[in-house]
C-alpha cells in the first residue's frame, strides 16, 4: 500500500480527529483568501479612483466641498450651481494647463426616472476626465440625446434610461472603477440642458432665470489639471481669493480613502496573522496529541519494519491531504462569500472598491493554499519526528499500558 | 541460514534496582524449525523476542540474522532487515484501526517488499485456513481478540518472511482456532522457515522442534527433536518437559 492511501484511509475511518484540523485549515485559508482578496480590492479601487479622477482639483461653490467628495466617493446624488463666469480666469491662471466644466445633477427616485443616480454633463470640447473611459460604444443616438453609463448602471429592457419623463438612448458604457463614478451617467452640456429644463419644471432647483441654455450660465465645478511642475496648494489658494468657491484638492481626497484603506487592511493583517499565529498554534498541539495517542501504531508499523521517515512520511501526508482539503473549503467559501456580496461590502465600507481579475484571484488562492499547507506542515513534522524517533519497544510498552 | 544469538544481556533498572530481564542467552532459530521458549509472565522471554528481532539493542552479546550483525547496523538498516526477514505476531492487539483487516494484512507487504498480487492470492489462502475469510472487509474495532491473534498471524505470515516470530499466538484462542494457528506456522516450519513462539501454553510447547525454558532472564534448552541443540539433552516426553517447566530445568 502507498503512504498515501494509508493516509487517506486513516483520515476517513481511522478516529484520529483529522476533522478537527480541517476545521483550523478552513479557518485559516478563508481568513487569508478573503483577507488578501478584501485588500487587494480596496488597493486597486483607491489606484482606479486615482487614476480616474483624472483632475488635480476642482473648483466647487462654496460650502459644496463635501457634496464633492460624496459624488466622487460614495456616489451620493446631489445637485449645485455656480456662476460660470470665473471659467476664463482660471484657464489664464498660472499653473492651470486644463479647465473644464461639469454639472452634477440628481435624479429623483420617482416614477420619472429609471433610477436614483448622479447625472453628470460633461462639456465634450474641454473635457479630459470623462471621455477617455469610453469602453464601448453602444449604439449613436436617435432619441433625445445620447448618454455615456457607468460600469454599474443598470438600462431599461430597451437599453434605454428615463430621467424627469424623457427617454434616452445610452451611447456606450465606461470602464469598471471600483469607485461611485460606477453607479453615475454621463451626458454632454446640450443633453445636460434638456436634463436640466425637465427638472427643473418637476421642482429641482439649478441657476436662476430661463432654462434656456443653463449650462452656458451655471455649471457645478471646474476640474483642473495644473501644469507639471506646478503647486497645487499655491493655485488653490489664488482661486479661494476669487471669493465664494470651494477647492478640493485630489491628493487630499486620495489621501483620505487611502488613510482609510490602509486602516482596514492594518485590521485584516492583525487578524489574519493571528488567525495564522492560533491556527499554528492549535495545530501544533492537535498534532502532537494525535501522534501521542497513536503512539501504539507507530510501534506496530515500526514493529511491521517501517522506516522512521515512512511514519514521518505518514504523518506528514495525512496532515497535508487533511490541511488541503481545509484550504480548498476555506477558499470556497471565502469566495462564495466575497464575490456575490463585493457591492455590499463596497457600499458599506464607504471606499473604492475593485475586485481582482481571475489571475489575481487563482494567484491568492494558491497563496492561501499554500499558508495553509505550511501551517499543516510544520507541526506535523515535529509531531511526525517524535513519534517516529522513539524507541520501537518503548512505543509498544507504552502501548501495552 | 539462521538467526543466532551470543551471550545475550539486557538489563533494566526498576524503582532503583538493576535486574537483567535477559541473561547471558545464546540462541538459534534455524530455518524449517519450530523454537518455543516458554516460561512464565516476567521471565523476560518478550524481551528476549525484541532483542533478536532488533526492536531493541542487547546491552551485551550480538544477533546475526543470516551473517549481519545487527549491532552493526544503523536503525533504519535494522527497520528495513526486520520488514524484510522477519514477520511478528505481538502479544497485545496490533491491527491498525481505520484500515480493514485485508489491508492490515496487504500492508505488511510494503515493508517486505512483496508485490501486492501475489500478497492477495496469500490474504486469500491464509484467510481461509485461519477462518478470517469472512472477515477481510471489517475494521477491527469490530473484532474479537481471538479474531485479532489470527488476523496478525495472517499478517506476518502473508509478507513471505524468512522467519516469523510470535509472542503468545494462541493466547485468547479456544482450543480449536489455536490448533488452526499451531498447522499454519508447522506448514511454515515445513516450507523452510524459521518459526519461534514464546508462550506459556502447553499446546505450543507440544509442536515444538525446540523447546527451551526461561526463568529469571535464563534459557535452558528443555528439548530438541532435531538433535542440534545440546546434544546431551535429548527429546524428552511432552509430560516430562512439563515437569520441567514447571520448576525443574535440566
């Protein structure tokens, strides 16, 4: 018989308490697969946000400044107006090498509308955040204007959203982010207008006077991309003197939902490593029981002519067959608990984000495989080199009594 | 070829005081032979069977095992000449639990190096003259200690040993199932190995080739039937080697 189907057999019908160490294995490996997958996430999420943000600042009206980061961040529906006027000083400001205009805009969780989200418009000719994300073009629009959606948004059976009693065609969706800029539509200045007119008449309040070209007179930011070289710090200081505005900067923004990731991932290491530290731990002194009360077998078996290494061996096999089997559950069931509720999570934890691709997931599985395999290992090559190093008679002395 | 031992000495040392459970013992288990060593509960006959099987190093003396000398041979080297020479049915229990009897008996197979088909056809034929054929499939937690003594019998006779060595097979047996256990190990006597039984069970005694008495870490050869064992003490009796167990020794 090989070491393996001995060990196979004793693990199924052998009462040795494998069981128990399974339960550790899975323990261990769960912890670590949805540790490491949770971490990698909220990583790559605050990467995606930073990379998408695409602006060093925006310029927002005064006291709109967490509004700001609740649209960018958690995705939060908010609407504000500023007076456009400001636009060409800031474009002739020194440092200042990109200037464009947006307006946010919320839907309303009424009948009117498909959804209650952030619309935002974006002016076609100055913009350099939002185009570059096109993914995939849809389809050029019929309707009353065409829309860009986020990874997250969810279309009519038509493929078409409603906003304030109007219809309109989505033109093509954007990248996945990881971040609230998911769950947001995008439309230009002139479909921004329409939007603008239609909420306007169901109560929504944005600029003052006609609703006839708004978007030339009211807009709710400016996102500027400062020159290289260029302090962000000394251009948001020289703006804030225009009175009446807001700035916030995204290294600051950045740095605050990566002082939170960095918080949360400080929490899933401390756990993780003391999951690993206890599971060691436990198992050590499973397995040293385990090989204790089995301590007549191994006279037997040595009593049979077996080697020390092949007791070793035995001990070694039947507590790795037993750890992987624990791993493999406890990687299942991470998944199965990470990956259907990664939205949840995301929208409670309140932070960017991005689940890894299918290389990044087999790479941390077999990472926590391998973690698991190591904590199953080690004490059972201690336990394994105590049994087997003991005298074959004392062992069946010890056995008689 | 045999197993011969010289000036045999073990000694332990128990609540302070020194004893030796083995005694200057010279002993020889030649092939095609039944040797019984019999003696009473402490007379240091099981000790005497680890010795010469190398579980346990003598404190003096040698055992060779077809010309090695098992002194000069490292644990492992010791481990591996047992799984390939010698089979031994113990006295207390020794199935493994968690594999069936069938497998205890087929596992003895990876440590003498027989090929499995041939160790089935054996698991078979020894099964049945033991009366274990029902009872390959169980576990044996599911066994009576009788079916256990027969289920190691066939275990150390199924690895095609040289020699096969037990410690009281015919203890927990009734009258029946030990003559079964005495026919096997004589037709393994016959086919030319090397047979030694420690006991104290007047049936074991009576199939003896070689009977030799121990008391106090002491043998003293009782009887030999082969003429190769103290030429001055012929076969006696079996009433008169009882006799002598009992208290006298040649």
């Amino acid at each position: 018989m090989k070491i393996r189907e001995v060990a196979i057999k004793k693990i199924i019908y052998g009462s040795t308490g494998a069981f128990v160490v399974l339960a550790f294995a899975l323990l261990l490996s769960f912890t670590f697969f949805a540790g490491r997958i949770l971490e990698s996430s909220l990583s790559d999420g605050a990467d995606k946000l930073r990379e998408r943000l695409g602006a060093d600042m925006a310029v927002v009206p005064k006291g709109s400044e967490d509004s700001y980061q609740g649209i960018i961040l958690s995705g939060e529906p908010v609407e504000c107006s500023m007076d456009r006027s400001i636009e060409n000083n800031l474009k002739g400001m020194d440092g200042v090498e990109k200037v464009t205009p947006v307006i946010y805009l919320a839907s309303l969780n009424a009948s009117c509308c498909s959804v209650p989200i952030q619309i935002i418009g974006y002016d076609p000719e100055t913009d350099f955040v939002t185009s570059p994300w096109i993914s995939d073009e849809y389809t050029t629009g019929e309707a009353d204007g065409d829309m860009v959606v986020g990874y997250n948004i969810a279309l009519d059976v038509e493929g078409t959203l409603t906003f304030f009693g109007r219809t309109y065609t989505v033109k093509a969706r954007l990248n996945k982010t990881g971040t609230a800029m998911d769950k947001s539509v995008y439309v230009t200045f002139d479909v921004m207008d329409i939007l603008l007119a239609d909420a306007r008449e169901k109560g929504v309040e944005f600029g003052e006077g006609s609703s006839e070209g708004l978007s030339d007179r009211y807009v709710s930011a400016f996102l500027i991309r400062t020159e290289e070289g260029a302090d962000p710090d000394l251009i948001a200081g020289r703006i804030l003197r225009y009175g009446n505005v807001g700035v916030v900067q995204s290294k600051n923004m950045i740095s605050s939902v990566t002082g939170g990731i960095g918080f949360i991932s400080k929490i899933i290491r401390i756990i993780t490593i003391s999951v690993i530290a206890i599971v060691v731990l436990v198992t050590a002194i499973l397995s040293m029981f385990r090989a204790q009360t089995r301590r007549k077998e191994w006279a037997v078996l040595r009593m049979m002519g077996a080697s020390q290494s092949w007791i070793l061996r035995l001990i070694l096999t039947e507590n790795l067959l037993v750890s992987f089997a624990g791993a493999i559950f406890g990687i299942l069931l991470a998944a199965l608990v990470i990956f259907p509720f990664s939205r949840f999570i995301a929208e409670q934890i309140e932070l960017p984000y991005y689940g890894p691709g299918g290389l990044k997931v087999v790479l941390i599985a077999l990472a926590a495989l391998a973690v698991t395999l190591v904590a199953g290992a080690i004490p059972a090559i201690f336990a394994g080199t105590k049994a087997a190093g003991t005298d074959c008679y004392v062992l069946m002395r010890d056995g008689e009594n | 070829m045999a197993i011969e031992s010289g000036n045999l000495v073990k000694q332990y040392t128990r609540r302070n005081r020194t004893f030796r459970a083995v005694d200057d013992v010279s002993i020889s288990i030649p092939e095609g032979k039944i040797v019984v060593v019999s003696g009473s509960s402490g007379s240091g006959k099981s000790t005497l069977l680890n010795i010469l099987s190398g579980m346990i190093r003598p404190d003096e003396g040698n055992v060779l095992i077809e010309g090695k000398d098992l002194a000069g041979l490292s644990v492992r080297e010791r481990d591996m000449l047992r799984g390939k020479k010698i089979g031994i049915v113990p006295q207390v229990q020794s199935l493994i639990g968690g594999l069936t009897v069938r497998e205890n008996i087929v596992l003895q197979g990876t440590f003498s190096g027989k090929k499995s088909e041939s160790s089935s056809d054996d698991v078979r034929i020894y099964a049945e003259l033991l009366g274990i054929e029902e009872l390959l499939d169980v576990f044996p937690n599911s066994l009576s200690g009788g079916e256990m003594k027969r289920v190691a019998v066939a275990r150390a006779i199924t690895g095609d040993h040289e020699y096969i060595f037990a410690d009281e097979p015919t203890g927990e047996l009734d009258p029946e199932n030990a003559g079964k256990i005495m026919d096997v190990l004589r037709s393994q006597a016959d086919s030319g190995k090397g047979v030694l039984l420690i006991t104290h069970d007047e049936l074991v005694e009576s199939r003896a080739d070689i009977l030799y008495s121990m008391a106090g870490g002491k043998v003293t050869p009782v009887m030999t039937n082969t003429g190769d064992v103290g030429d001055s003490h012929p076969p006696l009796p079996l009433k008169s080697q009882n006799d002598l167990l009992k208290g006298e020794h040649l």
